[in-house]
C-alpha cells in the first residue's frame, strides 16, 4: 500500500527517534510494582541463587507475612520460587552485572528494533511492519526491568519460524511462551489461520506434545505441580464487569492497530467479504478480556500485546481496492503514528512521575532507624524492596490475620521495635496498645511516635512501635 521509499524511511525514523528519546528520558527512573520483583530476581541470580530470600522464614513457614502479595510467589517446601519465570533474568543478569539498568534499556531497544525486523521478514509489507511498530504501546516496556520485550522477541521469531518451515524450534517456542505467558495459548490457536498448517500440523503437533510433556514433568519434580506458576496462581475464575471494561477501553486507547483492524473488518462487510480468520481474532480478543485474570496492572493491556502482530498480519489489500483508499490508509497510518507518539510520551511521563514517588518514598524510608517495616499494602511494600539489600525486615499483611498471628510472629523474631506504614485507607490497621495474648515475651508494644513520612508526595503514616518494657 506505501511504496514510496521516502515515506517509509521517514516512519521507520521517526519510530527509532522517539522511542531513543524516550529512553534518555527514562535514564532515571528505578524499578516499581512488580519491576521491583524482576530487578530483585536478577540479583539474586547474580548471587547464584534463583529463590528469593526470607529472613523470617523458620518462624513464618507459611509466609503469612512474605513481603510480596501471594500471586507473585510460591512454596515448594523450604524453597520459595517467583512466579515469574526464571528465563529472562537469567538472561539478562550479566547485562546487569556489568552495565546496570541501563545496559538492559540498550539491550531491550536493540531487541525491540530487531523484531521488528524480523516481522518484515515474514510478508515484507512496510504497512504491516509500521503498524507493529506504532500499532501499542508495548515499547515503553524497553525502558523497564521487565520481559515484555523479550517475550514480544520470542513470539515474532516463532512466526519466522513457522514462515521458514523450522517446526521443531517452533515446537519449543511454543511451550516456552506458553510457560512463561499462559495467554499465548490464544497465539497458538490463530496460527493455521495464519500461516500454512497443512503441511505440518502433524510434525508440529508431535513436537510440541513432546517438548510438553518435558516442561511438565520439569515442573512437577521442582515445584510440585504440573501447571506453570503464573497459571496455578490465577487458575480462579471471577467474572468482574469492570476489569473486562478496563481492559477494553486500555485495548482502544492504547492499541490503535485494533481500530485500524476494525475499520478494515467493516470495509469488508461492505464489500459483503468477511475473512474467517477475522472473525476468530474477533472472538479470541473478547476471550482473552472476559477470561483476565486482572487487568495485568501497569495501565497498560499487556494480556493483549500478545494480539497485535495479529491485527497487523490482517492489514490487507481490499479486493476492490482503490486510489482513495489507498491515500486514507496512508492518511491512517499518519494519524496512529502521531497518537502512539504522544501516547508513549504520556506514559513515559507517568512511569517518571511514579519512579519519583519511589524515589523519594524509598529516601525517606533509609532515613527510619529501625529494622522492622510492617504494611498493609503490597503496592507500597514493593516500593521498598530494595532496602532487603540493607538488612530491614520487610513484613506485609497479606490478609487480616488471626488473633495474636502478627503479635506472635513480632515476638519470635525478639523484635522491640517496629514501624507501621500505613497508607490510608488502611485495610488492616494495627492498636495502640498492640497486645499478643498467651504471650510469655514482647507481648504488648506501645505506640510512641506518629506523623507523616516527608518529603514521599504520598499520605504515608510513620507509626512507631516499641515493646513496653523498652
């Protein structure tokens, strides 16, 4: 549809320059939220160890008071495991290691752009191509401490894969995006629309059952259950009305391929065609809304990233196509590469704007003498991860516990003093006097001080605790 070489080195440009400036804007910022996870997770690798610690652990074996919410961790015995895979920050420790955040940002960017390369492989179509790369909002991501772009990596060189013919490899890349993101499942039900299947669906099939059973039989022997963490933790399903509300108004804001698609599926109506594979990709985004687990978190639809090399793969010529409608594609193409620019640079603004709020909370928290930090909100208890590094106790209350569990917990681990963080409104707010019953040591603390922590931007309580004896 574009064929002029000008026009199509201008977008590629224009893509490459925002997206770098992007990043420079972003040198700054540290990890938040489950970023925090990832970053701690890459430490811990390059400690040798892909478990993450627990000081408390002998006498919290059920980690009532881990300090992450129960979704990103789980159990197997004395060991507690991420439930984020443990693939991308192996990977990505020794970048780490020698060049920090930074050289992760670098790697992320050079990864990112050679993806999209290798989309353009597949179809060489420059209009398909461009709007994978201005069609989301996926390319934030390069600038955290996440595997968003990685994954994205694995997904597009699984279609070359199957563009080539290498099924054995595809087989492989199948499971892994399917261990690492359960949502890949949709992926890999759109494929025979896709590309060609008759040819292959038996070889494909055969390997991926046997690379299946591997990962499987893997998973048990080292965590005791058949099913991927991220899958065993959101295997309850609750319909709620408003994380399918969310996720379609995040899907329309923030993924303009998926209207670019739409209008090209009425176009068709029009022209009284209506391609099958439209139609699944139809119904297999409204799956993928309705089945969330939760909107994914970040403001962003990232369960549906996984869809967008799909809405660019149906970018077509029309049958009937004409001079006119071949100016409006043009005419399109401009107005999504104006919207994601700005709407890149409003969510980079965003992610700045919260970096600084963890900044200067996580300032302010170094500069409390105490050990002992306890919350109530997982949000604020990721903020300050990074202070496990400089030996604080971090205590989270999950749930509301029961009768004396925090009281007894405090006084095993002959804790004195405490502090309560309290960020209003408090779900599980703690007494004054704090007394643990049956108690034969540290069974009452006294709040001694409170005021708000300074300098956070945020309504943080600093409440003090201290044993009465003390």
């Amino acid at each position: 549809m574009i064929q002029s070489k000008k026009a199509i080195g201008f977008f590629y440009g224009v893509g490459f320059l925002a997206i770098s400036y992007l990043l420079f804007k972003t040198l700054s910022i540290v990890a938040f939220s489950d970023f925090s996870l990832f970053e701690w997770q890459i430490k811990q690798v390059l400690k040798g160890s892909t478990q993450l610690p627990y000081s408390q652990f002998s006498n919290d074996p059920n980690l009532f008071f881990f300090p992450i919410p129960n979704v990103f961790f789980h159990l197997t015995n004395s060991r507690i495991d991420s439930t984020f895979p443990n693939l991308y920050p192996i990977l990505f420790a020794p970048i780490y290691f020698f060049l920090g955040k930074l050289g992760i940002q670098i790697v992320q960017l050079i990864l990112f752009f050679g993806t999209i390369w290798l989309f353009h492989r597949i179809k060489r179509d420059h209009l398909q191509t461009m709007l994978l790369l201005f069609g989301s909002s996926l390319p934030i991501y390069i600038d955290l401490i996440h595997d968003t772009v990685f994954v994205f990596f694995l997904e597009i060189f699984l279609f070359y894969c199957f563009h080539k013919k290498h099924i054995v490899l595809a087989s492989f890349i199948s499971v892994v995006l399917v261990w690492m993101r359960p949502e890949f499942l949709s992926v890999l039900c759109l494929i025979p629309l896709f590309f060609e299947w008759k040819t292959i669906w038996k070889q494909y099939l055969v390997w991926f059952f046997l690379f299946l059973i591997c990962f499987v039989s893997g998973n048990y022997l080292y965590y005791e259950t058949p099913l991927p963490l991220r899958l065993l933790k959101n295997a309850t399903f609750h319909w709620n009305p408003e994380v399918v509300l969310y996720l379609f108004r995040l899907l329309v804001e923030q993924i303009p391929v998926f209207s670019v698609f739409i209008i090209l599926l009425f176009l068709f109506l029009f022209q009284k065609k209506f391609p099958l594979r439209f139609f699944v990709l139809v119904l297999m985004t409204c799956f993928l809304i309705i089945l969330s687990p939760n909107t994914g978190g970040h403001n962003t639809p990232r369960y549906l990233y996984c869809l967008v090399p799909y809405y660019a793969f149906s970018i077509q010529s029309l049958p009937n196509e004409t001079t006119i409608l071949r100016k409006g594609f043009f005419i399109l193409l401009v107005f999504v590469c104006i919207y994601s620019t700005y709407q890149w640079n409003y969510q980079t603004k965003e992610l700045i704007k919260i970096s600084k709020f963890q900044t200067n909370t996580l300032s302010a928290l170094k500069n409390l003498k105490e050990d002992t930090f306890v919350f109530n909100n997982s949000d604020f208890s990721f903020v300050a991860l990074p202070l496990i590094e400089e030996n604080k106790n971090l205590v989270l209350i999950r749930n509301h516990p029961k009768e004396n569990q925090l009281g007894i917990f405090l006084s095993q681990q002959q804790i004195n003093t405490f502090v309560f963080l309290e960020l209003p409104p408090s779900p599980f707010p703690i007494p004054n006097p704090f007394v643990t019953s049956n108690c034969l040591n540290n069974c009452e603390y006294v709040l001694k001080e409170q005021y708000p922590l300074p300098d956070t931007m945020l309504p943080i309580m600093v409440f003090k605790f201290s044993n009465s004896r003390n």
